[in-house]
C-alpha cells in the first residue's frame, strides 16, 4: 500500500488518510458523519470553534502508535489541541463524536478528571458498543460490578479499572447531570478552572455526592 497519506478538507476537517485505503473509499461518508457531529457538539456546548480538526484516519492500531510517534497501538485518541488520531478498517472504525468531543470541549476547560472528561464525550456518544450507556449502568450494577462515582472521580480509582466498565457508567452519569441541573449549570461547572469536582457537585445541587448518586441509580433500577 502507498504510505504517502492525503488529504481531503471539508468545512471544519482536514482527513489525512492512506490512498487505496478503506478509509480514502469511504471518505465522503466519513466527512458527512463528522461534520454531523461537529455541528451537535459545538450547538450543545454553546461554542464557536475558530480551527479544524486534523483527523488521521489509519488502517491499524501499530500505524496510529507509529505515525504519532510513540509507537503505541491505539484505536483512537484526542491530541490537543486540533489532533485526531483514529483506527478505521473492516473490524474497527474510531470515528463519532467522542475524539471530536474531547477536542471541542477542552476550549472550554480541560478538567482533571477522567471520569468528567471521558463523561462528556460518552454524553455525546450515548451508546457503548451499539448499547446504551445507562443499560451497561444497570447491568453493571445488577451484577455488583458497579463501582461509586465517589470513588471513580478520582483518576488513581478511574485508571484501575477497564474502559467497557469505567466509560459507560462516565457517561450515564454525565446525562443525568445534564438531565437535572441543565446544560448551563453543567457547563458551569465543566469550566471551573480549579476541578470539576465531588466538592463542587454537592455545592451545586446542595446536597451530597452520595445522595445524587442514590438518586442516579434508582433512576436506572427502573429501566427494563
């Protein structure tokens, strides 16, 4: 296959991708989608981005490692401030709202935590291999496999555990926030510049973590 990567634009991208690549044969669809999700990304958040996102579509995780240069296969990441980097191919195709999203988002603010930041992007995402973020919740929590928003805002708990459990359960969260207090009041706090904090949520909704996450999984127990 050629190496030499090329280059489509649209309104808000620049894809760099392999000629012959599946990616080049699908490239106007990708563009469709990822414009899409600009759009609703920066419409929600109430922002006007002023740059594109360079996505770089490669055919396997050893050539998104190698072409970001530290050669560790990877099906996709965000690399601030305008970089996306993402597998597409037959098995695998890392394109949607979430790279897009931690993109997007971070010209807000860049909270410290991954749990808020990985949230967001399941906010837009929604589903987590083709199921909802709140059915994984509850199956979660149905299997005792949950695990304490308390406990996962923390990045040293957050990183112990796999994404299939941490990342659902980031984003139910995340839109039952949203759900309650409104994208503004959310956004209020996504940008405090100290930490989007357990500290800051209670003060917001003036009760404790604990409570608001009872609240959280009673809404999921009713699921069917």
């Amino acid at each position: 296959m050629d190496k030499k990567l090329i280059v489509s634009v649209s309104e808000n991208y620049e894809f760099y991708y392999y000629k012959n690549s599946l990616a080049e044969r699908d490239i106007e669809k990708i563009i469709s989608n990822q414009e899409d999700c600009y759009r609703k990304i920066c419409s929600t958040l109430g922002i006007y981005p002023n740059f594109k996102i360079k996505y770089y579509l490669m055919n396997t995780p050893e050539e998104v490692g190698e072409l970001y240069g530290d050669n560790e296969p990877c099906n996709g990441f965000a690399s601030p401030p305008d970089k996306v980097y993402a597998v597409y191919n037959e098995k695998v195709k890392c394109i949607g709202p979430h790279e897009d999203a931690h993109i997007l988002s971070y010209t807000i603010n860049r909270p410290k935590s991954a749990f808020i930041r990985e949230g967001l992007a399941m906010y837009f995402d929604r589903v987590w291999w083709g199921i909802e973020n709140e059915k994984w919740v509850k199956s979660f929590i149905d299997s005792n496999e949950y695990i304490s928003i308390s406990q996962l805002i923390c990045d040293e708990v957050f990183f112990q555990y796999p994404d299939k459990l941490t990342y659902p359960i980031a984003g139910a969260f995340t839109k039952f926030l949203i759900d309650e207090i409104g994208m503004d009041i959310y956004l209020n706090l996504y940008s405090n510049e100290l930490d989007f904090s357990k500290e800051y949520i209670e003060e917001t909704f003036q009760i404790s973590l604990e409570a608001i996450e009872d609240r959280f999984i009673s809404k999921l127990k009713q699921l069917v």
